[in-house]
C-alpha cells in the first residue's frame, strides 16, 4: 500500500485523541503534535455517525496510521481548535492510489 506523499501535507497540525467519557467529562489521550495534514478549511455539510447533518468548516487530509477517533481535539495551523466529527480511512489495496485520512472538523 502506498502512502499519500510527504510533500502534499503541507501543513503541520496538534491532535488530542478521543477516549471516551469519564466522570468528570471527556477524556483524551496525550497530544500528537507536528502531524503532517493538508487541511482545507472550505465549509461543507456533513452527516455524523449519530445522523445529525451538521456544517464541518474544515477538512484534514492525513496518513492513513493517524490516530484520530471521532471526538478527537484538533489544532489546526492558524491556532484555532477544533473536533473531529468523521473519520474515513482510504485504502485501495493492490491499486496504485495513496492510502490516507480524511478527518471533517467543526
């Protein structure tokens, strides 16, 4: 399987991922910082896995070993933090196409 090259993910990003609830609220995993991502902050309409059609304002482009759970807190370049609502990996195995993350943001 082939990677998304390195010289598209021009950008450098902070990732806290999702672990689930706690007594006190969310919980999060220690922060990833320096992911290398393409992030297109263009708003676009998407659907969560609970069916709720909410407006994601950003999408992440990513490795595909990015470990991001929906839930997860993203830095994005500008400094602006914000929930991951998807995750979709894409693989194409025996194809010549790179593998990668697509992580939609609120």
């Amino acid at each position: 399987m082939t990677q998304i090259p390195a010289v598209l993910l021009r950008h450098r990003i902070t990732v806290e991922p999702y672990a689930g609830e706690g007594a006190y609220g969310a919980q999060y995993r220690h922060a990833i910082p320096n992911v290398r991502a393409l992030v297109d902050e263009a708003p676009r309409m998407v659907r969560t896995a609970d069916g709720r059609q909410v407006t994601a304002t950003a999408t992440v482009i990513a490795g595909p070993t990015l470990d991001c759970p929906p839930g997860s807190v993203i830095t994005l370049p500008d400094g602006r933090t914000t929930t991951a609502l998807t995750v979709a990996r894409h693989t194409a195995p025996g194809l010549p196409v790179p593998a990668c993350t697509e992580v939609t943001c609120e």
